[in-house]
C-alpha cells in the first residue's frame, strides 16, 4: 500500500471531531438548569414539603427602626425580619389601646411600614408602646422620654450641615496644625508619631466595628452583624486595589512589591479612610439627633472636637519630610472632614440601622487597610518594625483615643 493509500484510509478511520462548545455556554447551562428547577420548585408548591408548615404557628420578627413624636401622634416605623407576613391589629400606648393607621396593611418579609398611632403624650413622660399582631404577638417599643421631633425643613439641614462642619471638618483642620512640628521632628520621634497614628486608626476600627455590631445587634433584617463586616472587607478590599490601580499607573516598575508607599499617597488614604469613618459618625449622629435621643450641647460639641482632632494629626504625619502646599492639605482635610456632613444629613432623614451599619463597617475596614499600609515607615534603620519606641507610640495612640472618647456622651 502506498504511503497515499495509508493517509487516506487513516483518515477515514478517524472519528469525525466536533466543534469545541464555546466556555460561556458551558457556564451558563448550569445557570438556566438551576432556574428551571427552582421555577418547577416554585410551581409545583414544593411538593412534598408542604405538610412541614401544618400546624406550626407563623413566626413573627419585627423590629423597629424610628420612632418620631408631633403634637398629639407618635409615628413608629418597623420592620418584618421573619419568613412570615405580619399584620398589626392593635397599638397600646401605656395600656391603652389608641386609634391609628398605617402605610402598609401586611408585611411581607423584608417590608416595612409606618404606624401614626392618635396619642397626647406629655413632654418628659416615658411610655410603653406595643404593637399587637393579628396573631397576637406583641412588638414592644419604649419612649425613655417623649420629646417633640425636630422639623425636618431647611432650618433643620442647616443645622444637620453645621453640626457635620463642627465634628468632622473643624476638629481635622485644628489636627492638621501638626504640620509644623511634624516637620521639624527628628526622624525618631516621626517614628513615635507614626506609631500613635497607627494606634488612632485601629482605635477608630475597633469602635466602628463595635458601634455597627450594637446597632443591628437585635436586628437581623438585611444580615444583621453581617453586613458590618461585609462593609469593612468591601472597603478594605477597594483600597487595596485602588492602591494597585495607582501604582501601576504611576510606577509601572514596582508593581507587586511590598514597598512603603510614598508619603502623599499615604496621607490621601488615610484621608480616605476618616471620611469613610466620619461618614458613618455623621450618620449616627444625625439620626440620633433626628430622634431627639442626642442633646447637642456645647460640652458634646467639644467633646466630638478634641476626639477628633487627633485625626488631622494622622494626616500630616506621613508628610513630613515631603510637606504639600496649602490647597493640598485643605483637600486632604475636606476630604477627611466633610463627609461627617453627608453623614449627618442622611442620617437625619433616611436613616436606616442596616444602612447605618454597613457604614461604619466601611469606615472600620477604610482605617484598618490604612493602618496596615503604614507599618513598613515605621521600620527603623535595623528594619525591625516594632521598636519600644514604635510600640510606645502605638499604646500612647489607643490610649489617647480612648481617653478623648470618654467626652463624648452621645
């Protein structure tokens, strides 16, 4: 046979190959299969599993989320957090039972809806309010001391805008004063203060994070103390990626190395991340003020002023040896600053717990991704990390944040 021959009857006897099936359809058919069933699951009432629910009584969570008092009415809004629809039947205002309507008959789960319950309460009398399913579950929620709500007009913005301005943009730019002793420091003690910036912002993480965690800790709607922590991944995950982003665009050579990062770069993240943590401040403050559960008395003021002026500090430490100019380090402190606005504003009219938790995880995680970048400056000329010094500065941070917030009695 000829090596012709040979060829041609190969190939004959090869089996015909089909096309490779493209990767994306190979992604996608688990996709639609996963659907259809959970369609057929839906249709068909989960066969099978219907007798698990005969007889056991529905389950009710319902938490509320505000409480606002105007002449002769108290507003309650709640939420369902369980599987089941909740209906309120009844209301009792320190037992007796009050005329009211609602903006939502039933609530499926996840909904909520606003009780304006008929009521003449007295200024500075508690009261028991309870709402009453129509399974005949009870929602307790408690007015310590009833106090009429602020009007939410352009008079209450304004204030909302100067109470953001008073602790959170003035306490940094008092903080970023620093500057000039900061550049004339001898490199040891630049060390120290590194180290105490470094102890001021896992302070500010340690308390976000605990702040957050109490605010949803009876309330388990959208995650509950899950999304405090979801926060904080999302936010130090976007700022290590955005310090990749940025040194590969301005040093494409250096690209994965572990080096210190140059010092107006690191004081921006920093000023990144007090905003992200002042955004969730403003917010619980603005809504606390909202509920007339925060007297915003000159003492609080001064108190909110000295805790946070240590913050400045942590954004001119890295500068000094490469001050910036002046309209640089007013950025640097709107940016740290001015989202205590923001957050007073939106926490004085959409104010959410889940929300308001997701926040202050996302300040908690912007700090802690900022603390961690700045450890390699605090390498002295052996390269050890943590020195008594460092150490001492980092102790001396904590205790100095622990100590101002001890002023503030919010």
């Amino acid at each position: 046979m000829s090596l012709d021959e040979k060829t041609a009857a190969g190939q004959a006897a090869a089996p015909h190959r089909r096309p490779p099936v493209p990767p994306w359809l190979l992604g996608l058919g688990p996709l639609v299969l996963i659907a259809i069933v959970l369609g057929l699951f839906t249709l068909l009432n989960a066969p099978g599993l219907n007798r698990l629910s005969e007889g056991v009584p529905p389950k009710e969570e319902v938490a509320v989320e505000d409480i606002r008092l105007t002449p002769g009415q108290i507003a309650i809004t709640v939420r369902n957090e369980g599987p089941d629809p909740v209906s309120i039947a009844q209301v009792n205002v320190s037992d007796y039972y009050a005329m009211f309507t609602q903006t939502r008959e039933t609530m499926a789960p996840l909904e909520s809806t606003t009780l304006t319950i008929s009521y003449h309460w007295v200024d500075g009398d508690p009261y028991d309010v309870a709402l009453v399913t129509s399974n005949g579950g009870k929602i307790p929620a408690t007015i310590d001391a009833a106090a009429l709500s602020p009007e939410r007009g352009g008079s209450f913005f304004a204030l909302m805008t100067l109470l953001g301005v008073y602790v959170g943009v003035i306490p940094v730019a008092l903080g970023m004063l620093w500057m000039p002793f900061v550049r004339r420091a001898p490199a040891s003690w630049v060390r120290v203060l590194l180290g105490v910036t470094v102890g001021l912002l896992a302070f500010l993480a340690i308390d976000a994070t605990l702040e957050a965690t109490e605010l949803v800790a009876d309330n388990r709607a959208f995650g509950g103390p899950m999304v405090v922590f979801l926060g904080a991944a999302v936010a130090y995950l976007l700022l290590e990626g955005l310090d990749a982003w940025m040194r590969r665009r301005r040093e494409p050579a250096a690209e994965g190395r572990s080096a210190a990062l140059p010092p107006h770069r690191l004081s921006l993240l920093i000023a990144v991340g007090i905003g992200l943590h002042n955004l969730g401040e403003g917010l619980a403050i603005g809504s606390a003020y909202a509920v007339g559960s925060l007297a915003l008395g000159a003492s609080l003021i001064i108190g909110f002023a000295i805790h946070n002026t240590t913050e400045g500090l942590a954004i001119v430490t890295p500068l000094a040896k490469q001050p910036p100019g002046l309209p640089r380090l007013a950025a640097l402190g709107l940016v740290a600053g001015a989202p205590a606005i923001a957050g007073a504003l939106v926490g004085a009219t959409v104010y959410q717990p889940a929300l308001a938790a997701f926040l202050l995880g996302v300040g908690a995680g912007a700090v802690a991704q900022v603390a961690v970048k700045l450890l390699p400056l605090l390498k002295d000329h052996a390269g050890r990390t943590f020195t008594a010094a460092t150490t001492a500065g980092i102790i001396l941070g904590l205790a100095v944040m622990f100590a101002t917030g001890l002023l503030v009695l919010a």
